[in-house]
C-alpha cells in the first residue's frame, strides 16, 4: 500500500466504518480507554491512600465505604486497584514500544539487505524464539535482582523474534512491488524508501501485532509479579495483589485476588478483540 493511499485516508475512513458496524470493536475501546484512563489517573482517583490500613476491617466485604472491600491487612482494595493500574499497564506497554521497534528494525534490515544480513538476523531470531519469554524474565531476575525493570527488558528481548518474523514476511511482500523498483530507478535512498513508503506500508501489521503482544506482556509480568519475582509488596501492582489475596480464598474472602484477576482478565480480552479487529484492518486494507 503506498503512501498516497495512506495519505487519501483510506484507512482511517475503513477504521471508521468498521468501529460503526462492530459493537464489540467498541466495547472493547471502551474497556481499554478505561484502563488507561485508571493507569494515568488512578491516584487522584483512589478514594484512599491504598497503604492506609482500616483498624477492624481486614478481608471486609464490600461495603458503600469500601467498594470492592478490605484486604487482608485492612487496605482499601479499589484504591489499590486504582494505584496498581500504573505499573500493571505501563510494563507491556514499555514490553510492547521496545520489541516492536527493535523487531521491525530487524526485520526491515533483513527483508532489504538479504544475503548474509538476512541469514544472521535469522539464526539470532531462532535462538531468541527457542527461549520462552516468563523463562528469560526469571532468568533476568535471578542476575540482576527483584523488580521490574529486568522482566520488562527480558521480556522485550523475548518479544523480539515474534514482531520480527511477521514483519520481515509482510516486508518482503511489500519490497517486491513495482513501486518500489520504479523508486530505486528515480534514484531516492534507500533510507526515504524504508521510511517514507516501507514503514507506513507496515504500521497496521506491526499495530496489530503490538496489541496481542501486549496482553500477552501484560499475563507474563502479573505471573512473574505473582511469583513475588516482580513488583514487591507492599506494591499495589495486579500481580502483587493476586498473589497476598491466596491465603482469604480459603477464608471466603476472594475480593482481594478476584478485583486485581478479574481487570487483567477482561484487559487482556479487551486488547486481544482489538488486536483481531486490527489484522482485519491491516488485511483489509492492503488490497
């Protein structure tokens, strides 16, 4: 697809007809604008400070004081929902900006150098790939410590070979149309043709794909948090949460794990309908 079509909007004009015709392309813009919207305001919007312990009101039930009760410690759980929306959606999206960038940058190096070019970026990107990403992430903690800041960059690494294999395929695809050729003829670089034709040939693909990658992102660190190998109490992050709240399912009160799961649930749903709806776009609109 050429940059003049881009800039005829015709994308965004079948953007807009497919947002009308799909009520569940919607809805799931509305759960993810109120995720963000909870990771950007969160605290100015949590009723209370989420480390104020309540005196009396551990694993309370939810109450119109408390909204999604008390945790074990006597927190306010939907402060605490609040406040760990930052860190919970903040992290995949760092996981997804950093893989999508470095594994477009590789895929798009690969597709128009070829030879030697392609076969080493090829054989790293098999190595990376035979690594499973939660593995790389403990790996990272056991080095460099708790935290996290090393799953976030182990995670980007492992989400690498994932971005660059589907971009390099739709890359070849689009470096083999004729327009390209008749550019390489005009004589303009092959940096203005990666940047000014290539990429915006290639953004819905790697659009698309970032947003899978970020529910994945965001059901890899909630694990590693919950394995107490990420965030660190008294941290109000999802993960963390999830992870203090097993002890009160088997005193009848799930409120503390199953507000925090119930929001990566519907999140990572949210974000997967939308990454679906997007491929549909990004195929779509190619042709």
């Amino acid at each position: 697809m050429s940059v003049a079509q881009l800039a005829g909007g015709r994308i965004p004009s079948f953007a807009r007809r497919m947002a009308t015709r799909d009520p569940l392309l919607i809805t799931a813009g509305i759960v993810l604008a109120g995720v963000v919207a909870m990771a950007l305001f969160g605290p100015l919007l949590a009723p209370y400070d989420p480390n104020e312990l309540f005196v009396g009101d551990a694993s309370g039930a939810p109450s119109p004081a408390h909204w999604m009760g008390t945790d074990d410690l006597g927190r306010d759980i939907f402060s605490r929902v609040l406040v760990g929306a930052r860190s919970s959606v903040i992290g995949p999206i760092a996981v997804v900006i950093a893989s999508s960038l470095l594994g477009s940058l590789i895929a798009i190096s690969s597709a128009w150098f070829g030879g030697w070019v392609d076969g080493i970026s090829s054989r790293l990107i098999e190595v990376i790939f035979a690594i499973p990403g939660l593995v790389l992430a403990i790996l990272a903690v056991s080095m460099f410590g708790k935290g996290l800041i090393a799953p976030i960059v182990a995670l980007s690494i492992a989400y690498v070979p994932i971005v660059a294999r589907l971009v390099r395929a739709t890359a070849r695809q689009e470096l083999a149309k004729p327009y390209i050729a008749a550019l390489r003829i005009q004589g303009v670089g092959s940096f203005a043709i990666c940047v000014r034709h290539v990429v915006p040939a290639l953004l819905p693909a790697i659009v698309a794909q970032s947003t899978v990658g970020f529910g994945y992102a965001m059901l890899d660190l909630a694990a590693i948090s919950f394995l107490g190998l990420g965030a660190q109490p008294p941290a109000s992050d999802w993960g963390v949460m999830i992870a203090s709240g097993q002890p009160s399912l088997l005193n009848g009160a799930p409120e503390q794990s199953m507000f925090p799961a119930m929001f990566v649930v519907v999140t990572v749903l949210a974000v997967n309908v939308l990454g679906a709806r997007l491929s549909i776009w990004a195929e779509r609109a190619d042709r």
